[in-house]
C-alpha cells in the first residue's frame, strides 16, 4: 500500500480544496515547508550553537554589563497582538540574539551561586533537541510506546535507590500495569501534592455505606471517620509547596502544622511531640509527617529515623520531601545522612536540581506500589483499566519524555560520576564555610550539611558591638545589617558578575531574630574556590558602598 | 575583579582538595570535561540532526516493521541498577538509535491520525534545543528575568485573543506585579485544576470569623455557609481531568455532574437545568459550570453563549475547557463557533496541541486578573509578595520556558498561518466525512465540528439488518460490529503504518447504545486526503483479516 504518492506534499486536488480561504496556495505552500523547512534557519541553528555548546560562555557575553530593570525590559514586551504575517527564522533568530536571549540568566554559569541551577552535562541540550523532535507523550502507550517502558525503568532505579527492595519485588512491581513504583511529574510541587494527595485518599477508603474520600469528598470523609480535620506536620523550613498542598486538598493552610527547627535547622522532635499530642486533643488526625532532606534554605536534613519511628506510632503517613536532597543518595560518602528515608511511605525527588538534568522532571516515589490505587483514574479514551499507560497514575496527563534526560545521564555519567558531582559539592560548601570562618566580616550563619550554606556580611567593629552593646543599640544594629545584606544581594544581582540569593532565617545564635542571610548552593562542578573568594571580595566593596555603611559605622563609633 | 583565573577548569589547589575520594583526579577532570564536551558527541550529534531535520521520516524508518509488544520491550528495561560507569556519548547514541529511539511511535506522521500530536514546524526542536540549554527556571525572576516579560507577553497575547479586552486593560494589567491575567503548567490538566482551584477558594472568601476556604479548608467552609456540598455540572463528554480536580479538591468525584450530550455532542440544557435544580434541591452549591470547547472525543462545543447566561443566573463560575479547541480562536472563520467563550470566568488553552508547540505548554486564562489572589502564595526565599515572581499564581513551581515556544510559533508562522492551519484542518476533516459517507461499508458516527470525526466499520450487508433486524439480531451484530473494530484499531496499531484511537459513545442514532468508533484528529498538515483514502482501504482489508469476519457473515446469511 502506498502511503505517500506525493511524498509528503499535499496532491493538487487536496491543495485546491484547502487553500481557497485565509491563505493563498502560494502561501499554504510556504507553509508546508515550514514543516520541512524553513527560511532562514541557517541563522537560527547558528545561534542554537552558539548557544548549546557553550551555555556559560553566551550567557557571559554580556557579563560586564550591569543586568536591566525589568520594568525596563517590559516596555518592548507590551503588545498583545499576535503579528499577523511571520518573520522568517533568520529574522527571529537575530531578534532573539539581539534582544531577549542576551538578556536571560546565566544559570549555569559558575559564579551564579544563589540558585539550585547547575551546569548542565555537554550532552543534554541534544537530548532536548531529540526529545522536542519526538514529541512523545508519556500519559499513553498509543503516543510513546517504548518509553513507556524506558520511563519505568528509570523510575524503578531511583526507586531502589531509595528503598533498594529486593529483585523479586522489581520483577513483580517494575513494569505491572495496575500500580506504580513512582510517577514523573513537573517538578517538586506537584511531586509533594500526588503525595500528598494519594496519602488523603488511602486514610479514608470506602466503609460501609461511605463510599471513600475520593468518591464522597473531605467532608463526609471527616464526617465519617469521625474527625475534626487532617492535618501534616512539618518544620518550620518545609517548602512552600506545601502550603499549596494543604489549599488545594481542601485541608485548608491552617492544616499546614509548622513545626520548630533546631539550630542545626532540623526539626525540633519535642516540639513535634507536642504538636502531635495537641492535635490529638483537638480530634485533628495527623495525616502525615513531613520529613525534610535537604531543606531549600539551608540545605538542613531531618533525622529520618526518628520520624519514621513516631510516623509509626501514629500510624500516620510518612512523606520525605528530598526534591532537592535525594539526589545524594547516590553518594556512599553522604547516603548515611539520609538513613530512614527507606521508611518513607512517599519520597519527593527533583532529578532537575542535582542530577543535573534540566527543569522539569519531578519524581514521587512509592514504597509500597498499591498505594498508586488511590489515585488511579481511567477514561474510555485513554488510561483504560488494565493498560499500561503511565497515565493512570500521573496528576498531570500529556507529559514530555523527560525520563529519557534522566536516563542519559544515568548512562553517560553513571553512579560514580553522579557521586563524584555530589562529594565534590558537599566538600566545597565545607571549604567555603571555613573560607568564610576566616574572615573577620563575614558571619556563617548555617553550617552546610549537604552544599548548601548561608552567611552575611558584618562590618568589621559591628560584630563585637552587635553582641555586647545595649539592647537597644543591639536591635538597631541587627536591623541596619539585615538591610545592609539585602542591599548587597540587590547590587550584586544589579552588577551581573556574580549571584546569591538572599533569605530570612531565625537562627539560634541570635536568639531566633529573623536575620536576612545570603544563601548560596554549591551544586555547580565549574564554581571554584577561587570564585568563591572573590565573589566575597565583590560583596565586601559592594557594602562598602551601600548608603548604609556610614550611618552603622557613625552608630558604633 | 577576575572571576576566571583559570578560565572553566577548576586550578590546582581545588582539584586536590576535591578530588580525594570517590574520584580520582583523572576522573574528576573527564567529569568536569563532561561539562564543557564529551567523547563521541559527534555521533551524538549525528543522531539529533537525523531526528530533528526531519523526525517524520526518521520515525517512519522501520514503517514496515509492526510494532512490537510492549511486554516483549519489557525485557531490555529490566535492570534497576544504575550503572556504576560512563559509557561515551557515542555508544549511547547508537544505543538509543538501535534499540530505543527507531521504536519511539511516530506521533508527527501523517499516517498516525488517532492521536492530537500533530507534526510541528521545522524551527521549534532547534528552540527545544535553546531552551534546554539555558534552563531558565519561570518561577522567579532570579533564574528568568526576560523571559518573565516574555511569557507576560505570549500570555497576554492569548488572553487578548479568548476576551479582546481594551488597550486600557492591558496596560494596567499586562506587567502587573499581584495578579495574572493567566498562567502557564504543563497542560490542561492543570489548568483545569488550577481554575476550578480558585474557583472554589473564591467561593468562600473570608467572612467574620471565617478565615476563608484557602485556610480554614472546605469542610469548614461549607460549614460557615451552610452548604451540603459543592458540585461542578460538564458535558458527559467532559475531560477525565476533571473527575481529578473534584477528586483532589476534596470535593469528591460525586461532585462531577455529568450531563447528557445531544446528538452532536453538546450538553443539553434542559438536562442542565434539570440537574441544578435537583442540586438546589439537595442544597448543594453548583461551584462551576464547565462548557467544553472541543471535546476530547468527537470534538464538538458546548453553546458558551447559553451557558454563560446560566452561570449568570446561578451566579456561579463558568469555565471554558479550549484545551483543544482554543487555538481555533486564531480562525476568523471559525471563531464564531465559540461565541460566549470571552464571557467565561476562566479558560483551558493547550499550546501543545493545535498551536503546533511541543508538549508541556497548558495555559489557565482569567477573565479578572484578580482571581488569581485566591491562589496567590508567598515564601521568604522565592515569590515574595511584590515581587513579579510568575511563581505567585502557578500551582507549579519550577518550570521551564516553554513561552518562549509558543512566542515562536506566533512570530515564525504569524496569526494568519496559525489560522490556515486550523481552516485546513477543518475543512480536511468535512472532506473526510464526505470522503466516508461515500462509502457503503463506512459509517459516519460524529460529524466534524473541529478536525475531529469519529466513524466505523460496518461490513456491507450488515448494515441493513443492524437496522431492521429481530431485536435479538441487532444486538448481537451490535457487540460483534464493537469488537470487529476493536479488532481493527488493533491490528492497524501492530501493522505500525498509520494509526486511529477508539473510543466508545453512546450516539443518538443507535439509541444511546456504546458504540466503538474509529477516532480521527486532522491536526497533521502534512496528512492528505489520499492518505486517508488509503486508510480506509487499509481497514477494509483488516476487517477481512478478522476472525468475526465469518461470525459476522454467518450471523446475516
């Protein structure tokens, strides 16, 4: 049978019959070969090379230039017309170049250290090429078919990273139509919400005469298991993602139980205590313990164990939300600081922050593969009962094939490098916490854990007067440094050298004040110490001539 | 100041200090090399210009292979075991062409019909390729900066085309810090729970000592209120995505109103009416009428006009779901079909479909900005209330610039093309009606109101006593005539050169009896009419092929 009898041009008779409106056949033509090729695209592959192959370095061209208002740059994004007649590629391309792309964040490059954005591996924006061509759609077999099967690998390896179960559970659960051993997803939220989201579900199953939560809905749900409301525990430096959580399931953000940290920034396991004995006295069925590993501010881990020990003897649900840490599970040096992760109910893992794959590839995991049955969907069209369509068990539907980035970098990289990534993060963090130790004006605020740390600037003189003057003098003082550091964040993002991000932490070591910090994350294989060190020279002479260097130092003298 | 004294590579102190463990120093560097090249991308290289200069015929390479098992693939993804050590970009890339990528399904094949993954133009895998390189996270300015402006901007665009405010309210709103006037995620989806999400907070606003839905949560909102639940009314047509968003609202899947289609598929009215009277009767709260602007099955549209004066009247949300159908707003011929739509409170667009961008690019439009108050977040390290952060209002938190995609599209092919597209594809769809019409042993089961149709396969013959045979008789042929295209669908799939998706309606013209039917998406420019001619001389010879020919023939005989 042949399929093609004008290969992939339309014949005369169908070009007659669809061209008589909006566009002429000369132009129907043209766009055709948009489909096949189009004018001007030498231009635009030059900049997508010049782009790709050296990311860091376009995004540097312009780094002695000062990074623009937004406010400004809005003024040539202002029409909502969507041009009529197109631009050829050549045009775009240089447009792009010339006013949008030299203008974008250099994430990736290595004096960019306030982000969770690394480099990327050489090889990854050709897989983004291949994955875009393809276009596969992960929510069914009928639009991705092999990688399908790919994904769930990919997905069973990270989930024996976690759990490492045996092989006869992989045989029975890794490609099993019915249930799941983790799902993609987004990114991290959506990963804490699915969570989140089947652990609701599963606490109030069908009963007698009710039909379940996810039949009858929250309220009849309380009504019947009778409850005053659900609530998850969690510290206070849990992501805001859970916030989100809680809101959209109908919990309410007052169901968000936000828990004391340490002065290591890992929650407080007396404080937890009491909440979860407060709860209890208000008939609110805690619904799960949160435990964080790798929290977003400091980097900080829960101890897992302890909470897997109280999550069981609250017969509660225990989620471990690692977006950001899990990836440290493939370090043997650091997997130790996550000892009870493997008695996660649900784990929360971004393979877009360090395993270095680009945005968009969240992961949930599942310890036990049923527990995928309290959000399993199906539809006459799609997701069928007994299909394999991944689908079945996603929040989301269409789905791009990030899965296939996560594999070439298993592939490419391989356990030991991804390690190698890790140790050599954790131990630069370390070296920049002492490098920070040996200054006499800059104060570490949080000790890294994994390669996160923050710290802020102290003028020389201020520290001694900060902790010994009157009270008064004490409070003015920490108010002018915590805006002292927010002018130094700003002006530093303003130059475009260099950047880190800035937070408020109450840390210990000032009687929980919320302090303004500067946070960086160290996850980036090109950063050097020797950047580090002078991006700590850039901040000194930047505070320097903050307008505020004077009046702190006319307070002390 | 010097930020690279030693240009990428890290100097020799650092290398020392980093590399003592899991690496050794030689390892470290081919690591950080990774970065910056790899061995073997040449053939990397080879293998992503193969697919994305022309993706239709690479996948089209093993045509005439059928497409194998999914459980007999299974076998090659059976390890869950991370690999220890790298293999160079050049073996994985003869990997992923051997064994992975030639049998990825051919979603931009003319051939492949039964699926809304049409081919996309030539530019966008070299933008998937930019994109991917500059990971740019949308969250907040900090990794995005521009491209917030950007995605203001193409969001604009598409808000301008569903509800054509004036200049007036661009201006105000366009680049407006607290609000949006709509928000991108990775498809409709979400956009379908994030709508009905601030829907259902809006609801229940704070109100005395009510703290509002968002904190205090749904059972005690309905509580302050005094209602028995909240319901949302669709179309029985209505997308499976929706039973997830009652489902994760809380609300429950009981609180989908399902309501009967006519004969062309759109929702009746007086079933609508009907069942909001039985709702106030049981005094729930119809939270939100949802009208679907091509259904996912058949394509037809609900008359927005008319049920936005019933959402009037209830004073209740209407909701567009355009997920599909949206980008016919481009048309000027066919807009008309969707009068009413810029009266609806919120509106479903996936670019990843008939805007011809790749997957990942779902939009939520908000007729009043301020809606998205009721979703709005904030946290200390990112989102700042403020702050221009397009992380605000997402349910997402990480993403990637798919916007940038979309604003492609809109300048490389212009609004003019963008319509022909989807004139050619309505009117390639009313000719394939035609087309089986003509047929004796064809029959039409949804005429196209979009470039969707459904059909089947009636032997000839067999016709006439599914008509007018015994009642005993016709029920029989019924389920045989079912599963003969069952039959066909799938052994069409495994022949592996071409392919239509089944569904099961209940049409008006067999009294509501679940019917399979052959489903056809005329998105694909490049299909011809020829190729659809070919199709179903293709099917006509599966349907021999099939063990019920005989049953069936022998049943009438």
């Amino acid at each position: 049978m042949l399929y093609f009898p004008d290969s992939l041009n339309h014949d005369e008779a169908d070009k007659k019959a669809l061209n008589t409106h909006c566009l002429d056949e000369q132009e129907w033509q043209a766009l055709l070969d948009q489909f096949i090729s189009c004018a001007g695209e030498e231009d635009l592959a030059g900049l997508e090379t010049a782009i790709a192959s050296d990311p860091v370095t376009y995004c540097l061209r312009e780094l002695n230039n000062p990074i623009r208002e937004l406010t400004e740059l809005e003024s040539q994004f202002s029409s909502v017309i969507i041009p009529e007649s197109p631009v050829d590629a050549g045009a775009y391309a240089q447009h792009l170049s010339e006013n949008i792309l030299n203008q974008v964040v250099p994430v990736s490059s290595p004096t960019f250290v306030g982000h969770m954005t690394s480099a990327l591996p050489r090889h990854l924006p050709a897989l983004g090429k291949i994955v875009t061509a393809l276009n596969q759609n992960l929510v069914k077999l009928e639009t991705s078919h092999i990688l399908t099967a790919l994904e769930r690998q990919v997905l069973g390896m990270v989930h024996k990273l976690v759990y490492h179960c045996d092989e006869t559970f992989y045989k029975q659960w890794l490609h099993s139509s019915d249930h799941a051993l983790a799902t993609f997803c987004s990114g991290g939220t959506v990963a804490n919400l699915t969570a989140m989201w089947a652990c609701r579900n599963q606490l109030m199953p069908a009963d007698g005469d009710f039909a379940g939560l996810a039949r009858e809905g929250l309220a009849r749900g309380l009504m019947h298991y009778g409850y005053r409301g659900l609530a998850i525990l969690v510290s206070e430096l849990g992501h805001y993602s859970l916030k989100k959580t809680v809101d959209i399931l109908g919990l309410g953000q007052d169901a968000l139980i936000k828990v004391d940290t340490d002065k290591d920034g890992k929650i407080c396991i007396n404080a937890l205590l009491t909440q979860l004995q407060k709860l209890r006295q208000r008939n609110i069925k805690p619904m799960a313990i949160v435990g964080i590993a790798g929290t977003t501010e400091t980097g900080s881990i829960d101890p897992l164990d302890i909470l897997a020990d109280i999550a069981e003897q609250e017969q509660c649900h225990f989620h471990v939300d690692a977006a950001w840490g899990g990836a440290s599970l493939l370090s043997e040096r650091y997997r130790h600081l996550f000892a009870g992760i493997e008695r996660a109910d649900t784990v929360t893992i971004d393979a877009h922050k360090q395993m270095y794959v680009p945005m968009g590839a969240g992961m949930v995991l599942f310890r036990q593969p049923t527990l995928t049955s309290a959000i399993a969907q199906h539809a006459n069209y799609i997701v069928r009962k007994g299909s394999k369509d991944l689908g079945r068990h996603t929040l989301e539907g269409s789905r791009s094939a990030m899965s296939l980035m996560l594999h070439s970098n298993f592939h490419l990289l391989g356990r030991q490098r991804l390690a190698g990534l890790i140790d050599a993060s954790i131990e630069k963090a370390q070296q920049f916490a002492d490098l920070i130790r040996q200054q006499e004006d800059f104060e570490l605020i949080s000790e890294p854990q994994l390669c996160l740390l923050t710290y802020r600037y102290v003028p020389p003189k201020v520290l001694p007067a900060l902790r010994e003057g009157s009270e008064q003098v004490k409070q003015q003082l920490h108010e002018l440094i915590n805006t002292l550091n927010q002018n130094i964040q700003a002006m530093q993002w303003t130059a475009g050298k260099s950047f880190v991000s800035h937070t408020c932490l109450k840390p210990a070591q000032w009687a929980r004040q919320p302090t303004i910090v500067l946070r960086v994350v160290l996850a980036n294989p090109l950063t050097t110490l020797a950047i580090l060190e002078n991006m700590l020279e850039e901040q000194r002479q930047l505070a320097q001539q903050s307008p505020l260097w004077q009046t702190l130092h006319n307070l002390i003298n």
